[in-house]
C-alpha cells in the first residue's frame, strides 16, 4: 500500500508540475525559516546551560522600595557572601563577583589585555568550571590569581607551564598564577579570563565592607535538595539584622534563568529576552502555517480534478481511511522533500543569521536535533495535507461519477479566508518592521542632551591613574581635539546611584536614588550638556568640592523653585552647596525617563577620559593620544570607545528584531504571493471557456484581467483591514515599552497597506494578462 501511495504521490507531482513547485518552494521557504529559528530558540535556552548541577546554582537578587517605585538589582552588599554562607546551613558555597574590567598581566615586558574580575575565594567552587590545572582554593591566596586556559597558552604555551609563575598584574603588584581554569563556553554570560581574589581588591576601598552600600553580585551553590523558594523567603529580611532602616528585601533566582527573564518593573518579574523567543518562535509558526495555507489551498482549489479518480477508487471498494492516507502521504512526501531542500538553505543562510544575531549556530546533527527537524516537518506535512485529504475523501461516488463536482459555499469561504489570513499576517508583519525601522532611527539620531558624536572614553588603568592630570593638560594640546577631562561614569546605564541626599523641605520617609556621577574640572564642557542656570565647576572659584550640580530631574523632585545656593547633605556627612542646574540629557536608553542625577567634582575618584574630537581630524588625534598614552602608561594597549557606537550598543537587541523581521516579512510575503499566483493560475485555466467566449465577443484585455483580479482585490482589502487594527495593538504595546518614542503615523498603515495591495495586483495580473492575451482558438482546442 505505501508503494501505492509513493508511486500515485509522484505521478499526481508529474502531472501538477506548477503546483508541486508551488508547494515545494512555499514549504520549504517556511521550513527553512522555522528550522533557523529553531536552531536559534535552542541556542538561547543552553546559554548559561554548561555547568554540572547548575540546577544548584543560584544569585542573590535585591528589590529596593524608594518612594516612586521599587527597583530591581543584582547588585548587592559587599560582604553578603562570607556573612549569608555562615548564617544558612542550606548554602554549600558563596561567592562575591564585582564587575568586569580590562587588566593587564606582563610576562617579559610583554603586557596582555585580559577580561578579569575580583571574586570571592569560593568563587571556583560556585560556578564549579572544569580545572585545566591547579585546584580550586587558589583564591585563598591573596597573592594568587587563576587564569584561564587560552590566557595560559598566549602568555606561556600551555596550561601546565603557566602553574605557579608570577607575573605582573597592571604593572603593580607581583602575583602568582596558582590556578588554570577552562574557558567560559560561547553560551556563558560570563566572559572572563582572569580571577583576582576579592579580598585583596577590596583592602583600599571600605565601600565594599559597608551592608549600606551595594555593587558586587553573589553567587550562591546550595545543597543538594534544598527547597530555594523556601530559602528565598527566609533570606528576605537579612540586611535588615546588619543595618537599620534598610530598603532592601533579598530574593534567590536560578542563574541560568536570569539570561531569559531578567527584566523587571516595579518589583514585578516582565519578561526580557524570553519575549524575543516568543516573539520569533510564533514568526515562524506563522510562516510554516501560511506555506501549509498554500497546500491546502491549492489541493482544495483543484479538487475537481481528482473527484472522478476518487469516485472511481470508491466504486470499487476503496475505504475512505485509505484514500485519507494517499492524500496525506503525498502532503508528508511533499514536506520531506521540502526537508531536504531547506536544510540546504540553512546551510546557505546561517552564515549571514549568525551574523545579524551575533552568534556562532552550526547545523551539528544528533538524534534530538534530526528527531526536532523530522518532527517539525511531519507536523507541517499532516497540517498541509489534513484538510484536502479529508475533504476530497468525503465526495460522494454517485455524484462525482456525473460529472464534474461543483465547490461548495463552504470550501470557496475556507479558501477565501486562509488567503486572507495569509495576507493578514503580511500585513501585520510589515507594520512591525516598519516601526521597529522608525524607532531604531529615532533613537540613534536622538538629542541626547550631550554631544554623543567625535566623543570617545579610554579606561583609566595602570600608571595612569596617578598621572591624569598631566596626561590631561598634554592631550588638551593636541590639534584636533576639542577637549579632554576625566569622569567616574560611562555616560550609558546606571553606574552609581545613592538615596543618601537630604534637603530642607524633603518628606523623612521618602527614598528618592539619584545618580551619582563624579566628574573632573571640564568634563560637563567636554560632553557640551546644556546648563540651565548657575554654572560649571571651575577652577577660578577655587575649590569646588564643596559644591554640587544637579540635573533638571533632580530639582523636579526635590520640588526647589529657586535651587542655587541652597544647601543639601549627601551621605549625613557632606555639606554641599547647588552652584549649577544642567538641562536633562539621557545617560540610560530611551526606554526609562530620564532620572535625577547629581554631578561631584572628585578628580581622583574617576575611571575614564573623555575626549571630543574635532570633525575630520580624529584619526591624526587618535595617533596623538596613543603616543602621549604610552609615554604615560608604557607597556598598556591604547584602546577606546566612540560613545555613540557604546550608546548604539544598548539598541542591540532591537536592531537584530529588526532586521530579523525584515528577512521574515519578506518570506511571508513571497510565500503568500506563490499561493496567490497559484490560485490565480487554476482561476484563468478554470474560466478558460469563458474568457474564450469573452474575446470571441469583443472582450477588452482590461476587462478580462480585471474579471480574473476583482475577487483577489476583495480578499485582500478584508485582509488589509483585519490586519491594521491588530499590527496597531501590536506596535503601540511595543512602543510603550520606550519612555520616548516615535508617534504612530497613519502613513506606516497606509503604505504597508498599499504595498500589499501592490505585490497581489502584481501577482494576480501577471497571470491574469497572460490569460487575458491568450488566442480565443486555444480555448475551445480541446472540445
């Protein structure tokens, strides 16, 4: 019987050559899209994914009540680590982990820029990586550091030659490298090649011992069984037994779980990159359904064509189970060649989509991956094939066998209403592209507040820390750049922030953050913000270090009318005097409004330089600060940031929707106009007759394409007016995640509307003026 149904299958593909490449063309297209999301959507559920009983493995998480909202941080208190690993039974391991930052190791003179990061001494025990060399105490040490494996082969040859050597870290100190870990995996957040006992770093900064003030994350290891929602709410009020009138309620979550759900609003988990997955993994849903949409359309349409053979086959004893299962077998057969044809087009197009998404995917087979790809297609094979098989296996012998079977209301509005949700998904799908388009311009090309552009940022690291003020005053005279200064921030993202401010007329229970930006003399001249009233820290008053700037935001909300002069506490010991009011500009991204912030003049409480370049004379400029950099930091690499590339950066995700979108739009469209073209084709074969007839009679070329085109036109206005409201809903929801965002013109709607109106008339009128120019002779050769 199978030999049956394959020998009967190739034969009805042999005789329906335009339909079977239709079809093949469609399914594949919307395989090949599926599978690359596919191979997409599992990468994303693995990062993070690559240690043994990650299960185990958790972080602290803080939520922090301030008067206007409550803000969710993985930022924490230094010393949580060693304290909460005493105090809970539960917890096998902690381990404190500061932020990551460029550090040099020099081996002979030679230095190598690595990523490092300072880690509490259990940190190896945590996060539990496989040892190259060494063992996992080497934290222990405070004179010790672990590198990782490709470090140990740059700088040494090998893991094992690189145990125990000392080298100099940041030209500074002498440590010895106790410990060679394997590299993090392309799927870890994580990304370091160097581990500094925490306990050394933080000897000279008393920040990191104080519960009041947070900045480090920790990772925690439980105990084999251990409830953790049991232990997170247990853990819920512990600052509180360290300092009074805390603001902070501590919380456990899965460490692989942070990566996909890590965004949060107002002390409520809302999502994060989980949203992107949901978002592609029903792009291709959609796709794979409108390539199914084509099969059953097609298949339904010419169904007068294989009613007799279906009578005849009932006539003699065919059961409709079997004629159920020829009609599904050609559906499935059909999607396996499909199967072969799009794994091609994976291969062709991984490349470029690993490109976009910043990957590195590769079709790998295994059973699971070979298992996924078969079941996906045989999903879309019995999808395509179930609504033929079961309508054309219904006819009735008596009344097929009379003559050629007539389609029912019921079949012409189930093929009318697939096209039009067919073209409701373009439709919806265009509009989102659009705006995603519009909203990724608007927020690059944004006044920001600050002069983005020709400005860069050099990490202060090494020597140059004790020479930034003559590094300084030489760059300033460099030609080409405009001006120079330093900062302790990074200008994007929230970097330092405090609740710690007092000022008269201010409510004792309010909790307000500000944004803590410490600054050198010319840094607010160096970035041009704008300044409202008052002005800039200068040295012709003196010292300025008793006085203080705010932004816009910040007086808004301490409600002053007339701020300058006032006096204001930070931190109940800091007596500061408001000299300046700078107009707000926006140090996050678009997507939060801009919050109070307060600028300090402490030039030795900085991190990076910022330079603004003249237009047309960077690269002369670079070249300049580079050799005055080596004069002042010998033996460390001069590397840079062009702040609008960093600012860029933060719109990352949002670029790849887009130009993911843009791909898959035009695969939906492309797949919708082949079924289009189909239909088309079988309407003018159908109407063959009567446009025969028609031109016989004088008929127009006009008249008859626009007799063949009317029906199509009607289908897809429905489609177009079905699908604007919904892309509507869509965009908007999407846009409310911005504080700032583009309007939502009526002419996105009318010209994706139009567009889709345009490709069907295309389609459609390409066929229907061939059928239209057709000699009324070959109409009627066949009678």
């Amino acid at each position: 019987m199978l030999q049956h149904y394959i020998k009967v299958a190739f034969r009805n593909f042999s005789r329906q050559r335009n339909s079977f490449l239709i079809n093949l063309v469609g399914l594949s297209t919307g395989l090949a899209c599926a599978l690359i999301i596919f191979l997409w959507v599992n990468d994303e559920y693995k990062v993070d994914h690559f240690l043994e009983n990650d299960e185990n493995l958790y972080r602290i998480w803080e939520h922090q009540t301030y008067a206007d909202e409550i803000m969710t941080t993985n930022s924490t208190p230094g010393p949580l680590a060693d304290a909460i690993v005493e105090d809970f039974p539960e917890i096998e391991y902690a381990a404190t982990v500061l932020w990551g930052n460029w550090f040099t190791l020099f081996e002979n003179n030679k230095g190598y820029k690595v990523v490092g990061r300072p880690v509490g001494k259990d940190f190896l025990k945590v996060i539990n990586l496989p040892m190259a060399a060494g063992d996992r105490d080497v934290l222990e040490d405070l004179n010790s550091l672990a590198i990782s494996e490709s470090t140990a082969i740059k700088m040494y040859g090998s893991a094992e030659q690189a145990l125990g050597k000392m080298t100099l870290l940041d030209n500074d100190s002498e440590r010895k490298i106790g410990a060679v870990f394997t590299d993090f995996p392309d799927n870890s957040t994580l990304d370091i090649d160097l581990l500094i006992p925490f306990d050394k770093y933080r000897q000279d900064k008393s920040w990191l011992y104080r519960w009041g003030n947070n900045g480090p994350r920790t990772y925690i290891r439980l105990k084999e069984g251990v409830d953790y929602l049991a232990l997170s709410n247990k853990i819920k009020d512990y600052v509180e037994t360290k300092v009074e009138e805390n603001n902070v309620e501590l919380f456990l979550k899965p460490y692989a779980e942070t990566y996909l759900h890590g965004r949060y609003e107002n002390g409520a988990q809302v999502g994060g990159r989980i949203e992107y997955i949901r978002l592609f993994s029903a792009i291709a849903i959609f796709i794979l359904l409108i390539a199914c949409i084509n099969f059953m359309n097609l298949s339904t349409a010419r169904a007068s064509r294989r009613a007799k053979e279906v009578g005849v086959k009932k006539a003699v004893g065919a059961q409709r189970n079997s004629l159920i299962g020829q009609y599904l077998s050609e559906s499935i057969i059909i999607a396996l060649i499909s199967l072969f044809v799009s794994v091609g087009l994976v291969h062709l197009f991984l490349p470029q989509f690993n490109e976009i998404t910043d990957k590195s995917i590769s079709l790998e087979w295994s059973p699971y991956l070979f298992g996924s790809f078969l079941g996906i297609t045989l999903f879309a094979g019995l999808l395509a094939g179930s609504y033929p098989a079961f309508y054309l296996s219904s006819f009735e012998p008596v009344t097929v066998l009379k003559g050629t079977i007539r389609s029912s209301w019921g079949e012409l509005w189930a093929r009318r209403g697939l096209v039009i949700f067919q073209f409701t998904l373009s439709i919806v799908l265009i509009v989102a592209v659009t705006v995603v388009y519009q909203q990724i311009q608007y927020v690059q090309s944004k006044n920001l507040g600050y002069k983005k552009e020709n400005l860069i940022r050099i990490d202060i690291e090494g020597n140059l820390y004790e020479k930034i003020e003559p590094f300084l005053e030489e760059a300033k005279k460099i030609p080409g750049i405009v001006n120079v200064s330093s900062i302790g921030h990074n200008m994007i993202g929230r970097n330092n922030n405090t609740s710690g401010l007092e000022w008269e007329g201010k409510n004792p229970e309010d909790r307000i953050l500000f944004e803590n930006i410490t600054v050198n003399y010319d840094l607010l001249e160096t970035v041009q913000v704008n300044l409202k009233e008052g002005r800039f820290y200068s040295r012709e008053y003196g010292a300025d270090t008793a006085k203080i700037i705010f932004n816009e935001a910040a007086i808004k909300v301490m409600g002053m009318q007339e701020p300058l002069g006032k006096v204001v506490r930070l931190w109940e010991e800091h007596d500061l005097e408001i000299i300046g009011v700078i107009e707000d500009f926006h140090f996050e991204s678009l997507h939060e409004p801009v919050n109070p912030a307060f600028f300090l003049l402490r030039p030795g409480n900085v991190w990076a330089v910022m330079a603004s370049l003249e237009a047309g004379k960077e690269k002369e400029a670079l070249m300049e600060l580079e050799s005055i950099y080596d004069k002042f930091n010998p033996g460390f690499d001069f590397q840079y940031d062009f702040m609008d590339e960093q600012y860029a950066q933060q719109y990352q995700a949002e670029q790849r929707v887009a130009s993911l979108s843009k791909y898959f739009a035009s695969f939906a469209i492309l797949i919708s106009c082949l079924g289009l073209f189909g239909l088309a084709a079988f309407t003018a074969e159908r109407k063959k007759k009567e446009i025969g007839i028609r031109k016989v009679l004088g008929a127009s070329v006009m008249s008859i394409v626009t007799l063949l085109t009317k029906d199509f036109t009607r289908l897809v206005m429905v489609a177009i007016l079905l699908g604007l409201p919904i892309a509507w809903w869509i965009v908007n929801e999407w846009l409310g995640t911005f504080a700032y965002h583009i309007d939502i013109s009526i002419w996105y709607f009318a010209l994706a509307g139009l567009l889709v109106l345009t490709i069907a008339w295309l389609t459609v009128g390409s066929q229907a003026f061939a059928s239209a120019n057709v000699n009324p002779r070959d109409c009627f050769q066949d009678e």
